[in-house]
C-alpha cells in the first residue's frame, strides 16, 4: 500500500514538476531558468506589448474554437448515428475506421493533409496563397484530426443513456425533435463537453498538422511560433508567462466543464423522475 502511494507520488511528481518550475519562472526578474533573481511581472508585460505572439495566441484560439465546435457537432450527430447501426459487422467497421486518425501516427495524417490542400485540390485551383484560404484549411485539418475524440467520448454516453426516458417522452405527446432536446441531450451533455474540450485542446497544442498543411503560410499559430523560436535558439522568458496564462486558463475551463457536467447530470436525473412520475400519473 504505502509503495502505491509513493509510485503515485513520483507520477505526480513527474507530470507537474516541469510545468510549476515553468509558471515560477515566469516570474523570475532574470531572463534566466537556472537563477531566480526575485519576484518580478516584467515577462508578463513584456508579452502585453509582443504583437507576434499576441497575433498567434488569437489565431491558435479562433483556429480551436472554431474546430472545436464544429467537430463537436458533427461528432456527436456520428456518434448517435452509429449507436442505431443494427449490423454488428459494419458498426465495428465504422468505429475502426473512426479510430484510424487516433492511433496513426501524427506524421502520416500531416503528410496526407498536406498532399489534399497543397497537392490535389491547389492544382485544381481551389487553394491559393491567401490567409482566408489559409485559415480554412487549418480549421478542415483541426476539426478532421479532433472528431474521433468527440465519437469516442459521446458513445458512452449514449450506451448508458436510459431508453426508458425517451419512450416515455414520446408517449406523453413529446415529437422525436423535442424528446432529444429535452430528455437525450441533457444526458449526453457530459460526454459532449468532455469532447468539446478535447478537441480544442488538442487543436490548440497541434503544431505537426499545422506545420505540414500550410509550410510557407503568414499564417501563424502559437506552437508554430513557439518551434520557430526554438530553432533560432530565441525563446525569451516572456513565452514562460504565456505558457503559465494557457496553463490557468486550461484549468480553469476542465474545473467550469466537470462543475457544468454536473449540473447536467443532477438536471437529467431530475427530468427523469418528473418523466416517471407523469407516465405513472398517466396510467
């Protein structure tokens, strides 16, 4: 029991060490991650006033937002759409095909990426050099790469749905458009949400994608800034205090999810016991 613990403890150890050398740091008055020289938020003002790498955040945050929603979407109507298969066959053929982008390497999907946007359809003329183009492209890429998390993240979701809830929605006047708004959805919400977020942080921290779609765009995402600076040997301090804003921002949003996932939980089950309650009243 007590070597569990300390196993556990050199995980945490392990996974958070780096990121809270990385946020203390950010506060460092030394452009220096050796020496701490005192508390100072020069880096953190020093990042207000870096046009470049406020230029990135905005694209990187437009680019997951956007891909985000859309892959949520479209991957929850999958995800339903592939519950009702009846064929035990063609299901699990349409969940390995599903699983493909999730245990390819990243290398190939970026490869074939590249060879759709800047192969194929620029010689028929659809893609050009162009920051609109461009930025569509990245978001066809992002919201391509981040729908099997959104699929596998619903399906649970669906499979522990109660059956029972719907029919009993239907039976008490409910049209099928209504009974998934107000009885489904809320079941699912959680599944949904945890997507939604996976998909935008996936998005967000995609740098091998974004690189291989469009190499020679003006286009520019933070991890595509961050690499460009790594190969110059620039990385300034004030990508510390950038980092440690995206880190409490991340925390923030899973803590405000797991708190809304919740509410949606203790809300369906809610609604189920009104639902029983009227079917009962109505027999």
């Amino acid at each position: 029991m007590r070597s569990s613990k300390i196993y556990i403890a050199l995980c945490f150890v392990l996974l958070y060490a780096p990121i809270v050398i990385l946020i203390f740091f950010s506060f460092n008055s030394l452009e220096s991650t050796g020496v701490f020289g005192g508390f100072s938020l020069k880096w953190y003002e020093a990042l207000l006033q870096n046009e470049l790498a406020k230029e990135a955040l905005i694209n990187s945050i437009i680019i997951a937002v956007s891909s985000c929603i859309v892959a949520t979407v479209i991957g929850t109507f999958a995800a339903l759409g592939i519950s009702k298969i009846k064929s035990k066959f063609f299901k699990s053929s349409v969940m390995t095909v599903t699983n493909i982008p999730m245990v390819n390497p990243e290398i190939v999907t970026a490869v074939s990426m590249a060879f759709l946007f800047m192969g194929t359809l620029a010689s028929l003329g659809f893609i050009k050099n162009d920051d609109t183009v461009d930025m569509i492209s990245l978001l066809i890429a992002h919201t391509t790469f981040g729908l099997p998390y959104v699929i596998l993240s619903v399906l649970p979701k669906i499979r522990q749905m109660d059956k029972s809830q719907t029919e009993a929605a239907l039976d008490l006047g409910c049209k099928p458009i209504q009974a998934f708004f107000k009885v489904e959805l809320p079941q699912l919400m959680p599944g949904i949400l945890t997507g939604l977020i996976m998909a935008f942080t996936m998005s967000f921290d995609d740098f091998v994608i974004s690189y291989f779609v469009r190499p020679k765009s003006t286009v520019m995402t933070l991890p595509l800034l961050i690499y460009s600076m790594t190969g110059k040997g620039t990385v300034t301090p004030d990508m510390y205090a950038l980092s440690t804003f995206m880190i409490v921002a991340i925390f923030t949003l899973l803590i405000l999810a797991n708190i809304a996932g919740s509410r949606q939980e203790i809300q369906a089950s809610r609604q189920a016991r009104k639902l029983r309650k009227q079917q009962e009243a109505k027999k």
